[in-house]
C-alpha cells in the first residue's frame, strides 16, 4: 500500500497549502462546470441532484467529471430520506408475531440500518465535495467575493 491518497493540487491551492509538489506536472485541470444530470436518475433522485448542485455550485467545486459522484449522493440522499420517512411512519421497533398474532419477539426496525447505511455512504462523499464542517474549513475558493458582512467590517475598520 502507497498510504494515503494524494490530494489533488486544485484542492491543495484551495486550501491554501504551501506545500510544493513537483511530481504532479501532468495531472489534469478541469474548469468548475455543471454536469447535466443524468437521464437515468428518477424524478425524485432529480431533485436530489437539484438540491445538492445548489449548495455546491457556489462553491465552484463541481467538474463535468463529478457527474457520476453526483448522481450517486443524489440516490443516496433520496434513500436516505425514504429511510427517514419509513422509520418515522413505522417505529424503530419491529414486533415478530406467531401464526396466532401474539408477539415473539421485538427488533430493531430494517429502516434503522438503512438510514444509517445511507447516511455514512452519504456523508463520506459530501466530504469528498466539502460539504462537511470539517472539509469546509480547509477549503478556500479563489477568486471568492466576501460576505457583505465582511466587507462592510473592513470599511468600517479602514475609516477609524
């Protein structure tokens, strides 16, 4: 095993890193474009997808090449919240009857594992697009236009 996985110099830069890499000369540089959405996602997954790319298209993180990613964390997000959905309408307890209708014996409902299934599935590839707090503060995107809070606090500042 190599150990971890190299971080892409695009995420580097962002990043602010000062780390010089000089081995990585011929790895590819891709513009921040929208992806089409997939002609195979479901309608809902759809929306998913529309949900997701409105939080990341701000952050000028999305490629053309993060097309399949995305299609996957939008069917991830859609089963996660029909696992929600399911859990909230049938309990997180199931109860295993006898032929006569008395109660066996009870278990943890199957939508308790595939919310959280989903959700760890989920979550690893939000971080992969820095989605999470803890991604997202070791992004800085170029180019960004502060807050107008932020703006508004220098000139302030700046006038004494």
């Amino acid at each position: 095993m190599r150990g971890r996985k190299p971080k892409p110099l695009s995420l580097l830069k962002l990043s602010g890193s000062k780390k010089v890499v000089y081995n990585r000369t011929k790895e590819p540089v891709l513009l921040s474009t929208t992806p089409e959405r997939p002609s195979y996602l479901s309608e809902e997954a759809g929306v998913c997808w529309d949900e997701i790319l409105e939080l990341l298209e701000p952050m000028r993180v999305v490629t053309l090449a993060d097309g399949i990613s995305l299609a996957l964390m939008a069917e991830y997000l859609l089963q996660w919240k029909r696992a929600t959905e399911d859990l909230k309408r049938y309990g997180r307890i199931t109860v295993e009857r006898d032929a006569d209708g008395k109660p066996l014996k009870t278990k943890t409902s199957p939508w308790v594992k595939m919310q959280i299934d989903y959700g760890v599935l989920l979550f690893r590839l939000m971080g992969e697009f820095g989605m999470t707090p803890a991604t997202r503060a070791r992004i800085e995107t170029i180019g960004a236009s502060k807050p107008k809070a932020d703006i508004l606090f220098s000139r302030a500042l700046s006038i004494g």
